[in-house]
C-alpha cells in the first residue's frame, strides 16, 4: 500500500511521515500552497524539503490556490456576509485536504493519504468505515473531520489517532525533528490580520453602521458593521449599561445588532442544516452528544431528524451562545455519527 503523507512542516505531519516510514510502508510527501503562506513558511518550505531528501523521501509541493480561494475563502467570507460565524477548517478538510489533495495524491498512484490529525478510523464487517475521537481528549480533531465521506474515510489514514500530544512532542524531540518543525498556530491560516479588516480588505463586505439594540427594544448605541461581531462576544460592543453586555444575535434584515445578559444567550434548541451523515441517517428521534463548537465539550441532546439533511437538536440543558454559521456534531460514545451547520 503506498501512502502519501500531507505535510506542512508542523510538528504532527512530520511524526506522522516518521511512524509511517519507521514502519515499512511505501510512503511520498505532498505540501500543498494555498496562496496566503508568510514569507517565513515559504523559508521553512525549503528546509523541510531539504529534510525529506536526506531521508530519501519524495516530496511533491501542488498549489491549489484556486480551489482554497473558492471552496474555503469565498465560504468564509460568504458566511460573514449572511451574519452567520463560519469554522474553515472543517471545510478545508473536507474539500482541500481529503478533496481536491486526496484526488492529486491518489493520482500519484498513493492508496491513501495519511494526516497529523488526532481522530481515528476503523473499518466495520461490511466494509464501511467510521469515525471516532482520538485517544487524547484534549486534542481530539474529529470535530475537524466531521464533514468528510464515509468514501473519504476509507483512504483516510490517521497514525496519531491512538497517541497523546505529550508523546508526539517528546517523539519529535528525541529523534531530532524540534528544530525543523514550525511552531504551530491557532489562528485561520490565511489570515494574518484583524478578521473585520480582513473582511473588508476583500471587497465582498462593505461596512454598514447600524444600531445597538438591547433585547427588549431600546437602542443604546451604533456598531460599525454586523461583520466586526460573534454571538456571545463581549468585546467591541462599548455601550454603558447596567450590566455587561453581550451578542445575542445578528439582524441581518434591519442591520441591528442585538445585545443583552449573558442569560439571553441560553438556547434549549437549534436547527442543524446541509448534514452530512457519516452512518445512516437516523430515522426516528435519538440521544447524540453534540459539540456546539470545538472548544465547547459535548453535552447530551435528543436529535430529531425533519428532512434529508436537516434536524432539530434538543439541547438536556440550555446551551449558551449557540452561533448560527457554526458546526454542531454529533456523537455515538466515541464514533461521530454526522455533522451540520447551525441554522439562525
């Protein structure tokens, strides 16, 4: 089985080629550009590739630009448009990463294309694969891979789905590879700037000042575009009150942001849209834990499923700052059954 490593230089790509050759397999690099990389990765591109030829690794570098601006950008910007706070790292996985890089790499004669991800796979009697949470809790990245196939899944290959992040550091560390990986970031990788400035700098979204308004009705201030806000954010709201005031919402018919407590932001539901179901579509209600956003734990919640692609989530308890635009998950125990996009 020949294998083709996605590598960007980080510190989990490149102990995942290490295990991968370390164990035999016929395995080849791809780093792929997507037209927003800094002068320093462009530096650093040439020292990982130096490293890979001392290790008698092939190493094919694709830009594919044009799909990252058209399937991730143009999306992000899209939702920020529509008042809705996007996640383009679930995109960018299931369209960049495991879509159009998994057709190039499978054209380069791999069987599968293998990533730093914490998440595993695992392949059942009938021949249909699932997915699960890495062993690491903490750095479980199955919420990033939720919106793949079942057919993506079946040439996905994850070899740290079963490591914590403590002992891939370490790994790295002992076998020399500290000094040639990047540091990792938590920012979106192609933005290095205020993400309203970014916004506006694109030219899709002009700004539009419009009013403060309180749940109740009272307008209390003028904000200078729906763009610069999140449900939930506090920051950058600067009206004086009687109480902190947070974003309930964006009204994007009359251009009026919505603030109150932070008790306003409690939601017992949400509707989830465009699903993708990695099992079978459940055909009648059923008890998921769902992950509202990465950095949120999943909590139980009973799924109703209304049309093809759509559902009603049912939260046990309220839930706060559901944001429209966000990804929802939904879990089995371990296996991630499917994903969507919160609906306003």
């Amino acid at each position: 089985m020949k294998i083709a490593v996605a590598v960007s230089g980080g510190v989990d790509s490149m102990v995942s080629l290490h295990l991968l050759k370390a164990a035999g397999h016929d395995i080849f690099a791809i780093h792929f550009l997507t037209g927003y990389e800094k002068s320093e990765n462009i530096s650093h591109l040439k020292l990982l590739a130096s490293h890979l030829k001392h290790l008698k690794i092939e190493m094919i570098t694709v830009d594919i630009s044009q799909a990252f601006q058209s399937k991730v950008v143009d999306y992000f910007i899209s939702s920020y448009a529509k008042g809705q706070t996007p996640n383009p790292c679930v995109i960018c996985n299931a369209k960049i990463k495991f879509g159009v890089l998994r057709e190039l790499a499978l054209k380069q004669g791999a069987d599968c294309l293998a990533t730093g991800h914490y998440a595993q796979t695992e392949k059942q009697s009938d021949g249909n694969y699932l997915l699960k949470r890495g062993i690491d809790l903490k750095k479980d990245q199955s919420y990033f891979l939720s919106m793949l196939s079942e057919k993506q899944l079946s040439t996905a290959v994850f070899p740290l789905g079963k490591w914590l992040k403590k002992d891939v550091v370490g790994y790295a560390s002992k076998n020399g590879l500290s000094s040639i990986v990047q540091p990792e970031s938590q920012e979106v990788c192609f933005i290095h700037e205020r993400y309203p400035d970014f916004l506006i700098r694109s030219g899709c979204i002009k700004r539009s000042p419009g009013s403060i308004v309180t749940v109740s009705g009272q307008i209390i201030g003028q904000h200078n575009g729906l763009h610069e806000f999140t449900v939930g954010q506090r920051r950058g709201i600067n009206c004086p009150g009687p109480y902190p005031y947070y974003v309930v919402r964006l009204e994007q018919s009359t251009n009026k942001l919505i603030v109150g407590k932070k008790s306003d932001l409690l939601s017992e539901n949400c509707q989830v849209c465009d699903i993708n179901w990695i099992k079978e579509r459940p055909d009648k209600p059923c008890l998921v834990d769902v992950r509202i956003r990465y950095k949120s734990p999943a909590v139980p919640a009973e799924l109703y499923p209304t049309h093809t692609n759509q559902a009603t989530l049912y939260f046990n308890s309220q839930q706060s700052a559901v944001t429209p635009g966000q990804i929802a998950v939904f879990y089995n125990g371990d296996v991630v059954i499917g994903a969507g996009r919160i609906g306003v």
